[in-house]
C-alpha cells in the first residue's frame, strides 16, 4: 500500500482528499503539500498555529459558526472593502479555505465527523468538555480515526481544577505566570498593560512544534497522537530565569530591582536627551568596560571599584546630555553592543526585518502580514492565499466528502439564513 492509499483508507465512500484548486504544481510542492488539517477553533491561538501548516502548504479547512469566526468583523481595524473580517483575522487566517456548520444540528455535527476522517490533523481551541459532549473529543476521534493528529490549543491545560475555565492570553499566559506583576518598577506600582495577541502566536508555534514531532512519530508508527499546548505553561517557560532566580531567594520571594540598582551597568538601558531610550548589551561586566567609557568620553578609572548604582547614576548624566543620533555612532565605532528601543511605525519599515523576511504580501490583501518566523532551507515560508470569505468553500468540500449538490447546496443555504437572521454579534 502506498502513501497515498495508506492516507485514504480510512475515508467514507464516495470522499476524496482534494486539495484546493490553487494548490502549487508538483514541481513547487511545499514541505506540508498532501497534509489536510481540519481547524474548529477561533480568535488566535488555535487559527495562528494552522496559519503557519497552510504557509508550508497544508490544506487547511476552517470550520466557522454561522455568522463566522468572532474575530471576523473587528470593529476597530475592519475597513468598509474587506470582505473577510480585518488584518487580525487575515493574518491568522490566511491560505485556509472556510466552511460554515451549525453544530448545534446532528446533521452539520456528522458533517464535521465525516471532515474530521479526511484530515491528518485537528487542531481545535474548543474547551475540552465542549468537544466532549459532541464526540469530538481525543477518545472518540481516535477510535474512528487511529491516525490522527489531535492538536488542542488550551488557557490552563487539560488536567486540575481550572482545566475546565475559560481564558485569552492576558490572563493565562500574562497575569497567571507571573509577568504581568514582573513589569511593575516597585512593589507598590502598576502593572504593566499588554497588547493581545502576543502569547497567543508564541503558543500557537508551540502546539506546531508538538504536530510535526507527532506527524514524525505518525510516519514511523502508523498511529496519531494527541499534542496540547497551554497558555499558561508557555507563560511559565517565558518566565524561567525570573522564576527561578526567585526560587532560589530566602523565602521564594521575588527580589524585585529597579533599573538605578542593577548591578551590570553595561547591561541596562539609558535614556537620551532625545527620549530615546538605548539597551546596553554589554553583558560580561569586564568586557565592556573600557569600551563604554571610551564611547562616554570618561575614564574607565572613573568606574573603577564604584558599585552598579552609582556607575549607572553616571552613565545616566553622560547619556542625558546628548540625543541618540550623537551616541549612536561613538557607540558603533567603539565597538559597544547596543540596541535602540523603537517605535512600531520604525518595526514596519526596519530593512533588516524586510530583509529577513518578516513581513508578506498576499495578493488582495492591502496591508502586509506578518511571516512565519520560522525559515528552513529550501521551502517557502511566505503565505500566498488570501484569507477566506466566510463560508466561501463550504458547498465545495462537502461535494467532496461525497454530498450531493443538494445536500451541500442545503447545509450552506441553512447557514447562510442563519446568518442573515441573526446579524453580526
């Protein structure tokens, strides 16, 4: 039996494994070309990690509700000629194809089943005992379809008493594990506020990274595997140095230090008279010393045997009596390692980061999305479909589980009065 018998056998009569029809020639085929991935998941964590299997070629069937996926339609970027739903949902939605089923219908649930047992992976967001009572959970999947990549996206994991709770990543990855408290300069000050979406994209590349080594294991065993990934572990990985020093204090108490009492100051970040701030990268105290010094224009007698605070008290004066573009190349040309702190505007047009390919351009779509951050020789890593309509392909991959037109033609028109009943929530 061949590969591709091997990954059809399992498909109900009349179903076939299409891929959709702008998929690449075979001489471009890209590393995931023939891998379907099966996506009942929304906002950004789930969707992001699928984003990235559709980049290197997976094909990728979004399963939305009618009326879409609740990051469609974001009121605050959305622009009146975008007929998918705003640059949030595009860029964790791009190359993917959309099917809209009302699972609360026995009908569209075994539709989603019938979807499922075409697919090398399923990766959901959906809370596990949501997915339990449709049969949709690991279990039960795995007993129709034993090949199967079961892939959850979780806030708070799969075992203990939250396990069960909802959660985004401000909560689960930034205030639970310890960051958010982390940004507050005193132990009496406030926490910092944090921009969604940012622990999101890191977990959904690692839930990727558990697929492929499932995928791997696939190919040498012929069995699936059920990979999990959590907001709140992801969190705790981030904080590993903190977390650790602070296991290691008396007590298990967090020493918290402000930038005026570190001890590496060539290793701290300093305030121009522009209000720009510049990072010191210097972090081999005796390495960097005579080089800093030379760049300020003071004696590296002038630091010797002085504690942190008051190196970094004359660091301070010397950096604020000039702007960065006047510090920038004394520090280039003596060789000190540094970093400016920039705005985003300057990120968006950073050549180093377009040369790195940080950024995409999908046809019809006006504004970039953000690449794959994850390059491998020889395969694109770019995105090159457009995100879907909502709804766009449902009558086409139902024609292709073995629907008839009639059949399919009825699911997307139920969908579609749905949506038109209902409204945008």
């Amino acid at each position: 039996m061949d590969r591709l018998e091997v990954l059809t056998s399992h498909l109900p009569a009349g179903a076939t494994r299409t891929r959709c029809v702008s998929a690449a020639p075979p001489q471009q085929r890209q590393m995931l070309s023939g891998i379907r991935v099966v996506e009942l998941a929304t906002v950004i964590a789930g969707p992001a990690c699928a984003a990235v299997m559709a980049d290197f070629g997976a094909d990728v069937v979004k399963v939305e509700r009618p009326g879409g996926d609740s990051w469609r339609g974001d009121r605050a970027t959305k622009t009146p000629d975008d007929p998918w739903g705003g640059p949030h949902f595009a860029q964790n939605n791009r190359g993917k194809r959309s099917v809209v089923l009302d699972l609360k219908q026995p009908g569209h649930l075994q539709a989603l089943r019938r979807l499922i047992r075409t697919a090398d992976v399923f990766v959901t967001n959906v809370r596990y005992p949501a997915l339990k009572r449709m049969g949709l959970d690991y279990e039960s999947l795995k007993a129709e379809h034993p090949r199967l990549i079961f892939a959850i996206l979780t806030a708070w994991g799969l075992q203990g008493e939250r396990s069960g709770d909802p959660g985004y990543d401000v909560g689960a990855f930034w205030a639970a594990s310890g960051l958010q408290d982390f940004t507050k300069p005193t132990n009496d000050g406030h926490v910092g506020q944090f921009p969604p979406g940012i622990g999101d994209h890191m977990t959904s590349l690692q839930l990727l990274s558990g697929v492929a080594l499932a995928l791997w294991h696939r190919d040498k065993t012929g069995c699936g595997k059920m990979v999990e990934a959590s907001l709140l572990r992801s969190g705790i990985w981030g904080m590993a140095y903190p977390l650790l020093n602070t296991a290691l204090n008396p007590g298990g108490k967090f020493i918290r230090e402000p930038r005026t009492q570190h001890y590496r100051p060539t290793f701290n970040v300093y305030k121009c008279s522009d209000d720009t701030w510049l990072q010191l990268l210097g972090l081999d105290l005796g390495r960097f010393d005579a080089k800093i010094c030379a760049a300020l224009g003071i004696s590296p007698e002038d630091i010797a045997g002085k504690p942190g605070p008051a190196v970094i008290a004359l660091f301070d004066a010397k950096f604020g009596t000039k702007p960065s573009t006047y510090w920038e190349p004394r520090l280039k040309e003596n060789g000190v390692w540094y970093q400016r702190a920039v705005g985003l505007g300057e990120v968006l047009a950073d050549p180093q980061a377009h040369a790195v390919g940080a950024y995409a351009k999908v046809e019809g779509v006006s504004f970039p999305l953000i690449a794959c951050p994850v390059q491998i020789s020889g395969e694109s890593h770019m995105p090159t479909l457009r995100p879907p309509v909502c709804g766009e392909h449902t009558v086409e991959v139902l024609a292709s589980l073995g629907y008839s037109k009639d059949a399919a033609d009825g699911i997307h028109t139920a969908t579609k009065k749905w949506q038109r009943g209902a409204g945008s929530d």
